[in-house]
C-alpha cells in the first residue's frame, strides 16, 4: 500500500501504449471513483500491459497494485484542483512536445510513429494532455504533502534496526567519480578542412551524386548520427538544441541544403526535410575537426597546471571543474558521474577507459591527464577524480549512510502520505466495484467507503 503511494505521486507513467491502441473493441466499464474522476478497467490493463512491454515483473495481484495507483493519482488530482495548485499550459505543453520528441527519437520519424500509433501527432498530442496534467497536479500535490519532512541521523538508525540482517542489500564494489575535461581548440587549417569536405558533400548532393541520408551514415563524424542517417525531429522550443544550429535550420526551404556551419559541437550542413510550425524534420552531417598531437600538448599541460593545484589543497574538484572544465553539461555535477544510484557507479557503468584509471588510485586522489574521446568523438584530455570507493559488503551504516538515510526518508514521507489519505478519503465519494474489494492495497479506499454508508 505504502510504495504504491509513493509511485502513484511520484512517478506516475505515462508510455506510448496508453495513446496508440485505436482498434481496441473490447467492452470497457467502470471500476473505480473517486469524487468525480474515473478508473476505467482499461486504464488498468494498459498499464499492465505497458509493464509487460517493458519487461518489468508483474505482481500475481497486479490489477490491484495498478487499480490503487490510479485511485491514488486521482485523489491527489482532486486536492490539486481544490488547493488551486499551478499547473500552466506552458508547461503542459512543454511535457506533451518531450514525449513526442522521446517517441519520434526511438521510432526514427514521423511516419512511423504515426504508423505505430495509428494516430497522427496532433492526435497523440491531444490525447497527452490531459494524462500529463493530471500528472503533474498530482506530484504538485504529493509534494505539497511531503515539503518540510526531514529525517534525523536517530530515525536513520532506527529504520536501519529494524531491517532483518538477511534481507540487507549486498552491494558490489562502488565509486564515486568525477572528471575535468579539456577540449583543445583544433586548428584553423582542420576547421578550414572540414568546412571544405562539407561544401563537396552539399554540392555532390545537390547534383544528385549523393543520397543525404547516405552520405550522413558515410560521413558523419558522431556515431548517433551516422545510426539515424543524420536525421533528427527538433522543435523550435527545444533548450538542448544549440541555438545557431536551431536558427540555421528554421531558416532554409523543405528540401534546401545549408552552407558549411560552426556550432559547439562542430561543423554541420543541414537539409530541411519538412516542417510544421515549430516543429520540424532535418537531416545533417557533422564534421568535428580534429586535434593534432600539438594541441593535445596544450591540453596535458593546462591540465597539470590544474592538478597541481588540486594535490596542493588550493582549489576543491567541483571549483577546478567550473573553471576549467570545457565539459558544459558536467558543470551542473560538480564534474561528478551519474548512474542509477545518483553519484555511485558499479563498474559496468563505466566507460571502459576508466578502469584501469582507478586502479592507481587512492581514495581522494587525483589521476594524471590522460587523452579522452568522448561519446560524439571529440578528442580531448581528463583528469579523474576517486572521490570514494567501497568493497563489495552487505548494507551497514558506515559505508551506506547516504543511501540508508534516503530509504528511511522516503519511509517517512509514506507514513505520511498513509496518513493523508487515511484522512482525506472520507470526503471523498468512493466506489470500487466488487471484484477488487478483496484486494489488500485497496483497503483504504475500502474503509473510506464504508465510512460513507
């Protein structure tokens, strides 16, 4: 009951499934009320069917798990509503356009996402928007709910306690990592090159030598591109496009090839392949100019000025990385990776050239400026960074601190979301039909019927 709760105000799924079965005949009815929203038994099986998709492990009751998901999501809704919490279009809108852009990315272009679906974009669009604002009233609500709740290092080791020692977590060997990154300028005669291969490609194209979608898989310089043929859907709205490559491209005619030109990441061509309003379809070939063993030089010893001053103490590694780190996106991290468990990372979760890094390197300690190709291919120089590192070992709280205090923290944010809803239901109408009145995670709802009768 409790985890459901937390799910339902926190991660409430919204995937493709939901939006894209336009033949479904089957007889659909009512299974759940509260207040004025409904659970339909298919809201239910689709979303059963989207953990199955997914290949996540669908509980024995798992129609119950679901069902009291969704009344939950409800219930926080209609609080939202009455508590006139903000939820603007804009944001609405910026969640739906997101989506869309996850869908077209993994079915690789409109066409087929419309094939898929069964439904044109507009459609899925509209179908969208009211799930999503719902969910995101709901997180709104479940974290007006939750604000302020703190966890003493006393309710930490309590919680801890109670944990039977054979259901401890065992965890294999883990890190904590960060790294700065130079990126040596290229010279001007590589830039000059690379504007010079992309001009013959734009003319062999032009004259019908050369296939776009062809030449980007040939030429390409970033594997991502190479994979997608070069094509990409942007939206003018889009924040992780770079700005001269958006303008670039909100510039030309459906069909038109662009002149050589310099983004952050390198040098592009781009055609427009079609365009609706602030949305649009390009393909584009990427050329990174590449650095000789001059410029690497300057970024070795750029770097060894910099560890220098980190193995003496007079800059901390989250200070050398927003000054001197070409890395933008590790600037918001402090130069520290990300997996699944925040800030802490198994091996496998690392790139291959980190390993034998580690190896040499204390707790603390600082690596000697090594030569990086990162994932698009651009070559520069790190320096790596073993903020901690653990042997592997069953849960316990002087290594797990952090990741038990989180536990328990969410634990307590559960009670109190138990709490609420064991307090707020009876205001509420509530109707569960019969067939799922035995179910345990229903019990809530259950009492809060009764007490209505």
């Amino acid at each position: 009951m409790k985890k459901r709760i937390l799910f339902t105000g926190c991660s409430f799924l919204l995937l493709f499934v939901a939006y894209a079965q336009p033949n479904k005949v089957n007889a659909d009815k009512i299974i759940g009320i509260v207040g004025n929203k409904i659970v339909l038994k298919s809201d239910v099986d689709d979303r059963l069917l989207d953990m199955q998709r997914q290949g996540a492990e669908v509980p024995a009751n798992g129609k119950c798990f679901v069902l009291q998901d969704l009344m939950g999501t409800k219930t926080l809704v209609l609080q939202a509503e009455k508590d006139s919490l903000p939820v603007t279009d804009e944001e609405v809108e910026g969640d739906v356009d997101n989506r869309i852009r996850t869908y077209l990315n993994q079915f690789g272009s409109k066409d087929e996402l419309e094939k898929v679906a069964g439904k044109t974009v507009y459609q899925l669009k509209e179908d969208m928007r009211g799930p999503i604002k719902d969910q995101k009233l709901a997180t709104a609500m479940r974290n007006k709910i939750v604000d302020g709740i703190r966890i003493t290092p006393n309710e930490v080791r309590n919680y801890f306690l109670k944990i039977p020692t054979d259901s401890l977590p065992f965890y294999e060997t883990e890190v904590e990592i960060g790294q700065l990154i130079a990126f040596p300028k290229a010279s001007r005669e590589a830039e000059e090159y690379c504007k010079e291969q992309l001009t013959e490609y734009k003319k062999a194209i032009e004259s019908g030598k050369k296939d776009f979608k062809a030449a980007a898989a040939q030429y390409s310089d970033e594997p991502g591109a190479k994979e997608r043929f070069g094509q990409m859907e942007i939206n003018r709205e889009q924040k992780d496009i770079d700005p001269t490559f958006m303008a670039k491209a909100f510039t030309l005619k459906e069909g038109q090839i662009s002149n050589p030109f310099k983004s952050k990441f390198g040098y592009h061509i781009i055609q427009l392949v079609s365009r609706n309003g602030n949305d649009a379809v390009v393909r584009h070939i990427i050329k990174i100019p590449q650095v000789t063993a001059v410029e690497l030089k300057q970024g070795f010893e750029k770097l060894d000025t910099v560890r220098a001053k980190l193995i003496a103490g007079t800059m901390d590694f989250g200070a050398a990385v927003n000054r001197y780190s070409d890395d933008e996106n590790s600037k918001f991290t402090a130069g520290m990776m990300q997996g699944q468990n925040g800030t802490f990372l198994t091996i496998d979760q690392m790139d291959k050239e980190i390993v034998p890094v580690l190896k040499n390197l204390k707790t603390g300690g600082f690596s000697q400026p090594a030569e990086y190709t990162d994932p698009s291919g651009k070559k520069g120089v790190r320096i790596v960074y073993l903020k901690t590192q653990t042997a592997p070992h069953r849960e316990n709280m002087k290594d797990d601190y952090s990741k038990i205090s989180m536990h328990a923290l969410e634990r307590k944010k559960e009670d109190a979301l138990e709490k609420w809803f064991s307090n707020r239901l009876s205001s509420y109408y509530i109707m569960i039909e019969p067939e799922y009145r035995d179910c345990e995670t229903m019990k809530t709802w259950i009492n809060a019927m009764s007490k209505k009768k």
